[in-house]
C-alpha cells in the first residue's frame, strides 16, 4: 500500500509533495522518519517501474524533482544539532558520466548535518576534478558516488589517481550508491563503503578515529 508521499513520489506532483512534507512534520514527523518511511521506498517504488517499463524516463525525472524538493524541505530539520566539534572538509561529487545527484545530495546533507564542511563538485566529475577540490581545499576525505553499473568503474581510476598523488595519496576515500557494495570497494581500493547517507557519516567518524 502506497501511503500520500509515495503516490507524490511516483507521480512526480511537487505541489502535493509540498503540503504533505508540510502536513508530516507539523504532525510532529521527524524528517528521518519521513525519509526512511515515505520518501524512499517511494523511489524504491519509481525504480521497480522502471526497470519493469512501468514507467518512462520523463516521469522517472519529474519522480527525481518531487523528491529534491521534498529533501530541500526536509533539509533544516536534517541539519538539526551538527557536532561542531569536527573540522573535516569533504570533497564529494558523482563520478564522471552518471547523472543522478538525489543519493549524493542527501549524502552531503547528512555530513553536513554532522558538523563537516562540505564541497559538492556536483555530477559527472572527472577524476582530475576531485583531485584539484582535494588540495585546493586541504580535503582529509572524498566522497565518490555512482548509480549506474557502467560509471561505478570510473571510481576505480579516480582511486588509482589519488593513490598515485604523492600530496594526496593518504587522502581517504569513501564510496557509495546502489551499485557499489563492500567487496567493490575493497577490489579497488578504497578506504570505505556505506549503504546509506546516515551510513555514510558513521563510516567517516570510524576512518578518522
Ligand atoms: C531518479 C532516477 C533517475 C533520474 C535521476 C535524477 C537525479 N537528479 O538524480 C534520471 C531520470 C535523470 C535518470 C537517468 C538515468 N537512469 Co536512473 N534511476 C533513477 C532511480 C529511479 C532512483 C535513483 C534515486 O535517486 N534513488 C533515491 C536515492 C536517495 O537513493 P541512492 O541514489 O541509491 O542513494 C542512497 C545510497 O545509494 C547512498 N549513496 C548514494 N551515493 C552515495 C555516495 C557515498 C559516498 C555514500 C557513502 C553513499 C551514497 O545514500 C543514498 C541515501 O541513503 C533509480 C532506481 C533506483 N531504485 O535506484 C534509477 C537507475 C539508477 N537508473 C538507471 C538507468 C539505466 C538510467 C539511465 C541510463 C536511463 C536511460 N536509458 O537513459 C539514465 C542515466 C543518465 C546518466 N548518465 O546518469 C538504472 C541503473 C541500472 C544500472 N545498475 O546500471 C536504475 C537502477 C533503474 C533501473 N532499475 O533500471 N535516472
């Protein structure tokens, strides 16, 4: 059964979205609550269509923008109580040829809600543009993340760069997205993988400690 948001979620109405985010978090909703229970099984949702030819790409995009909007509503509420006590910056971005910025953006939320100064190169970064953010901005970690099975490869040779770098190559990497998983992570080297945006702050606090 599809709840108000989900039904907003997979037919991509902003307005709706906009009042029932609203309704939610005047109920005394907590935004992660609202996350977990509402906004993203509603794209889990969109996804099985898709994939079935349920659905098409325009309609997957207008899904994409409710959601965005929805994360934007959500985002002083998620930002609530940052730990100032952490001085990291983060360097994070999609990785060269993917697109999708919905799990990055929430990723970027999460970390800056965790007291963590954030730069977002944004999507289909090339290798030698998360390098240059890195030491331009003294970056102690590097968020990498790939929604496609094509594009998670590119994270391989953005590793290999940094690993490469003698100024950068201590710099930790952390990756992340519906392809990748622990084992991938492992066979190219990186210094960390999370399932979830919340994860993603979790496995940061555990690589540094
Ligand atoms: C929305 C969407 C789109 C939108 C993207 C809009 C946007 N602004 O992002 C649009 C319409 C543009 C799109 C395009 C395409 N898409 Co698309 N898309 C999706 C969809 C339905 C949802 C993705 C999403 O936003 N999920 C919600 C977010 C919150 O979840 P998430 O991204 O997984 O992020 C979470 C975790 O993975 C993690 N995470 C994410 N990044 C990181 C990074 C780090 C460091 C860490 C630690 C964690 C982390 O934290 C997040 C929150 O917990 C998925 C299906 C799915 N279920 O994933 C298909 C999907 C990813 N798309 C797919 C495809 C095939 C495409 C296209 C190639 C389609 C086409 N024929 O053109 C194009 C590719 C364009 C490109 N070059 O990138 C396939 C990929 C198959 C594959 N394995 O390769 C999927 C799986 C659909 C399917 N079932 O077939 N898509």
């Amino acid at each position: 059964m599809t709840n108000a948001v989900q039904s907003a979620i997979i037919l991509g109405n902003i307005r709706s979205i906009q009042d029932d985010i609203s309704n939610l978090l005047d109920d005394g909703i907590l935004a992660q609550t609202i996350l977990d229970e509402h906004l993203l099984p509603g794209m889990t949702i969109v996804g099985e269509r898709f994939k079935r030819n349920e659905m098409f790409l325009p309609q997957v995009l207008m899904s994409g923008q409710a959601m965005q909007t929805a994360i934007d509503i959500l985002k002083p509420h998620l930002l609530e109580n940052p730990n100032q006590e952490k001085k990291l910056t983060v360097v994070i971005g999609t990785v060269k040829g993917d697109m999708h910025d919905i799990g990055k953006n929430l990723v970027r939320i999460m970390l800056m809600g965790a007291g963590f100064t954030v730069i977002d190169l944004g999507v289909n970064v090339p290798s030698a543009r998360f390098l240059e953010a890195a030491a331009q901005n003294s970056a102690q970690v590097v968020c990498l993340s790939a929604l496609l099975s094509s594009t998670m490869n590119n994270m391989k040779e953005i590793v290999q760069s940094f690993r490469h770098d003698p100024k950068l190559k201590d710099t930790l990497i952390l990756i992340g997205g519906a392809p990748v998983n622990s084992d991938f992570c492992e066979s190219i080297g990186a210094d960390g993988y999370a399932p979830t945006a919340p994860g993603a702050v979790k496995q940061i606090q555990n690589m540094i400690d």
